[in-house]
C-alpha cells in the first residue's frame, strides 16, 4: 500500500480562538471549518513557543528551539540555524522515498554568513531535506521583500544588485525609509522597527536596495504561493510527498488581495484570515480534483498566538470588537501563558481518521517521529531529539497524547505542562508589552495553574501547591538537561 502523503499547512501569528470551529465569530472561515467538521479538532495542541523562529524550527527538527542558542527572531539576514547534518522532517521522509518542498515563510535563515542574494544561496531549504523550496526569506515585515526559487532570488535582475544592511542609520540614502519619508508610507508604523526602507508603500525592518524587478506584491503574495503548492503537488501525485505550506497570514502588515479587502468588519486582519481560510479550501479542494484526498494527511496549525498590534497601524484594535483571538486563553504572541504557544490544529484525512475533537496533549515537536512511525521508516531513537511518536493521536485513536511537554515565551523563558498542571518558573521583565497589549507571563514568583479548572490562567495556585511546584521544576532542570536555555535561572526549591 502506498505510503501517506503529509501536508502541514502552517498559519503565522493566528489565535486559538480566530476560528469559528474554536468558538469564534465574526470572521468568516467556511473552509476550515468543513475541515475541522470532516476531521479531527485538537483542543490542546503546542507550538513549541510563542514566536515564529523558535516554533519553526522545532517543526522541523523534532527538537526544543532553547537547546538551539540561535534560535530566536531572526532578522531577515541571518544565517540558516538548521545544520545541513541534522535531521528534519522532510530529509527523514525522502530516506522513505518522499518527494519534499516547502512553499511560504521561511524565516530560519538563509547562508552561513552573509547572504549572498546576487548569486547561489547556500545552505537553503535544499541543503536540509527538501527537494523544491520556494519562500519568502524571513517575514513579510523584513527586507528582502522578495522570493527565493531554490538557491537563487526569483526574477533579480544581474544588473540591479540587492544589497541589505540590518541596524544603524540607513547606509543608502539614495533609498526612501518610512522614518525619513512619512509621507510616502500607505500604512502607517506603529514601533520605531517598521519604518526602514520603504517597499510598495508600506515600511519595513531593515534596509535594503536594489532588485526591483524581484520585489513582491503583497496584495498577490497568496496566489504565488499557493500555485506553487498546487503545483508541487500535481506533479508529485505519482509518488508520496510532504509539503510544508507555510502561510504568511495574519502577520503584519497585512495586505489583502483586493478579492479579500472589506470581506470582514475586523480590518485588515480579519480581512487576511479569510483570505487564508480560502487558501486552505483550495489546497482541499486540489487534493480531490488530483484523487489524492483519500490518502493525504493535512495538519492546519499555527506557529504561534495571535497579536493585533505588531508594529502597525491597521485598525486591527478599533475594530476587533468582541471577537477574541486567542479565545479563553492568556496572552498572545510572545506570552508565556497559553495563549502564547496553545493553538488550533485540525488534522482532515478522509478514510483514515473518524471526525470528532481531540483533547490529546501535543507538540508540534512531535511531527518527526510521527511521520516517521507512519510511514513505516526506522531511525536511531536518540536522531528523533524530544520528538515522540503521536501517530494514535493524530488518528485519533490515542486521545491522551503526552505526558508533558515545555514551550517557551519570548527570549528562551521556558515554562512546562505536565496533565493539567501549568508552571511558570519565576522570570524577570516586564508584566506585560504595553505597546502590544499583551501579558509576558513574567513575574518574581512562581506560578501553578490547573488548565482543567482555569483555562485562563487566573487563579495562580503555587503557593498552595508548594509539592507540585518543587516537582514540575525538577522535571523542567530534567528535560533541560545539559542545555539550559540562555538566561534560565532555576528558583531555590528550597524555598517551597
């Protein structure tokens, strides 16, 4: 029997609670609402952290993001963070026979030093498993705004040159930024990050000149993207394959396709939303057109929670209204609290699994050994890094899942789940990002919560629970091991 052909589609910054299927109202998502009605809705599904480097790299790797040090936001320059020996999800399934590719947000490095964007990149996407990579570099936020086909920048132009230059005053003067022109931005910036080197109107993080004939449409990025991934997929229907479709929606700044512009009341980012809503229908529906549908699996996740401010002006406050994006859930993007690194998760497999909901606890660590165990393939346990194999759970066979698993808030500030219990070692920082809106989840003490009781993290219980709080630290120090995360300071269990 032909092995299962494995599709991740993965949003960027969208909320547990952005979905009808997971409560929500106010923005219309028809299609993955039919997917979660025709698969399996996971209620307790991680992303390793709440931020998109971190998260992404763990996808891929099996592996916590904090025992990798760098990873962490990158900027849109760096050098790529997954060792051309380590092993990924997609080099795993091609020993299996597999057809690889990802298509969509990157933003976990390119090179191994200074990019070279005027010539062949290397390493890239094709130096750690996959066999076809069409991405967008970092985020759609950062320079350079245009897309790499394989090893090289798509339509540059050898006699216009790309050059980028990250911090300190804008090197190219020749070239408008948001903070010296404001008068040419069509989005206003809302942080002193996003108003570098203006690109189609709209200021980014970083300064960069050149390629003119490379840069991106924001508004058409979608539909490049997802010919792409229809593409991939047509031609590899004889043969298994995995596809990594990483979406850009809703990170900033969010630029509809003028199809999508107005299709909501909640502005731009609920006008994306539903844009990557129609995304994933037409994935859906290509797989049916191709017969492929009865032997696919399609996971829908999220890199991490959601934010509404993210260093622009977009009315995305004013004009949320009711609707909460990360639903009964904590914080958001860059929170320690659920609702940093809690997202939502169907997994659509027609014939293979029975509809319902799942409350399995889940890490999206847990692809690697998954797939693997799916597709029959053996590898060494210790290559299989902090991935365990859930394939039961994303049959829906197992619906436990994990024991425990840790994520992270922003800056490597790791916090553990174990059943329901919820701890959050003490941290320094700031309570919260003011310019955001959004709780950290630092604070001097200790905190415990029982997510069967308060899934939103009010009630912090420490203090009554001293036992269960010398235990799970001592289970956190024990999964840390060797490789502690960068500023992780353990509390004195002394003290409990």
């Amino acid at each position: 029997m032909k092995p299962p052909n494995y599709i991740i589609i993965y949003a960027d910054d969208l909320g547990f609670g952005d979905l009808n299927c997971y409560g929500a109202s106010g923005i219309p998502t028809p299609n993955l609402d039919q997917m979660a009605a025709e698969g399996l809705r996971f209620t307790q599904s991680y992303a390793t952290a709440a931020t998109c480097t971190p998260s992404r790299y763990s996808l891929l790797t099996g592996s916590y993001p904090w025992r990798n040090k760098s990873a962490k936001i990158l900027s849109g320059d760096a050098p790529m963070i997954i060792g051309e020996n380590e092993r990924t999800v997609p080099s795993t399934l091609r020993e299996a026979g597999y057809s690889t590719a990802v298509v969509g947000k990157w933003h976990i490095g390119l090179g191994s030093g200074r990019v070279d964007w005027n010539g062949d990149i290397s390493p890239c996407p094709l130096d750690v498993g996959f066999d076809t990579s069409y991405i967008m570099a970092a985020t759609n936020d950062r320079v350079p705004c245009v897309y790499v086909d394989g090893r090289k920048v798509d339509a540059l132009d050898p006699n216009d040159p790309i050059s980028v230059v990250y911090g300190g005053e804008n090197p190219f003067p020749e070239v408008p930024t948001g903070k010296e022109h404001p008068e040419m931005l069509h989005m206003q910036h809302s942080d002193q990050q996003h108003y570098d080197t203006i690109v189609n109107g709209v200021g980014r993080i970083g300064f960069c000149r050149g390629g003119k004939a490379a840069t991106w449409d924001d508004a058409t990025m979608s539909d490049v993207f997802l010919r792409r991934a229809k593409d991939f997929v047509s031609a590899n229907k004889q043969q298994p394959f995995f596809l990594y479709y990483a979406l850009h929606q809703p990170h900033v700044p969010r630029i509809p396709n003028p199809r999508f512009a107005g299709k909501t009341d909640k502005g731009p980012r609920g006008d994306v939303i539903a844009e990557l809503d129609w995304c994933v229908g037409e994935i859906i529906n290509h797989l049916k057109s191709q017969g492929l549908d009865d032997n696919t699996i399609v996971v829908f996740s999220s890199d991490n929670g959601p934010v509404l401010d993210d260093g622009y002006e977009d009315d995305s406050f004013s004009k949320c209204g009711d609707h909460k994006p990360a639903g009964p859930l904590r914080g958001g993007k860059y929170s320690m609290f659920d609702g940093g690194s809690r997202v939502p998760m169907i997994v659509w497999a027609p014939k293979k699994i029975q509809p319902g909901e799942s409350a399995a606890l889940f890490s999206h660590v847990d692809f690697l050994a998954s797939f693997s165990q799916l597709s029959e393939l053996t590898i060494p346990a210790e290559q299989y890094a902090d991935s365990l194999d859930m394939s039961a759970v994303l049959l829906g066979s197992d619906k436990t899942g994990r024991d425990h698993l840790v994520t992270e808030g922003i800056g490597s500030k790791t916090v553990v789940r174990k059943n329901d219990w919820v701890y959050i070692p003490p941290h320094e920082g700031p309570a919260i990002f003011a310019d955001k809106g959004i709780e950290t989840g630092n604070d001097l003490d200790p905190q415990l919560y029982d997510m069967a009781a308060d899934i939103g993290q009010r009630h912090n219980i420490a203090d009554s629970n001293p036992e269960t709080v010398i235990a799970l630290n001592a289970l956190l120090e024990s999964i840390h091991g060797d490789t502690p995360p960068a500023g992780h300071d353990p509390i004195d269990v002394c003290s409990f």
